[in-house]
C-alpha cells in the first residue's frame, strides 16, 4: 500500500498544532497557578517579586507559542491546500 505524502504531511502539522496548542493551556494552568500563589502570599501579607517574574516569563512563553501556533495553524491550511489543489 503506498502512502500518500500529502496525508502524511497533513498529519505532521496537524500534531503539531495540536502539541503548541497543548503547551499553550500547560503553560495558561501554570501562569493561573503562580498567580494563585501570589495572591495567597499577598494575603499573608508577604510581597515577592519572584511571583511577578515569574508571571510575566510564562506570558512571554505563551506569546512565543501563540505565535508557533499561528504558523502551525497556516501550515496545516497549505497542507490542506495542496492536497485538493
């Protein structure tokens, strides 16, 4: 059986979008959770600034990934493209 190469590559960018799309919510769970940890601190009457770096380090990640994310979105559209050109 011969494989076609534009399903394969169909299928190449499509995990692709799914895995940045997968890192995108870790990263969203993780900036929820530092954030959490800084409210509780904040509560405690405790003002550290490591929480706020760390916030805005995983927002600059997650704008990273948005932006591999809509190059991974437009790869799998000219995959598709290709396919039923």
């Amino acid at each position: 059986m011969i494989v076609n190469e534009d399903v394969l590559a169909i299928s190449r960018a499509v995990d692709q979008l799914s895995k940045v799309s997968e890192e995108i919510g870790r990263t969203t769970e993780q900036i929820e959770n530092v954030e959490e940890e800084q409210y509780l601190a904040t509560l405690q009457g405790i003002d550290d600034p490591t929480y706020q770096y760390q916030i805005d380090n995983l927002r600059c990640h997650r704008d990273d990934l948005d932006i591999d994310k809509s190059k991974a979105r437009t790869d799998v559209y000219e995959k598709f493209e290709h396919y039923y050109s």
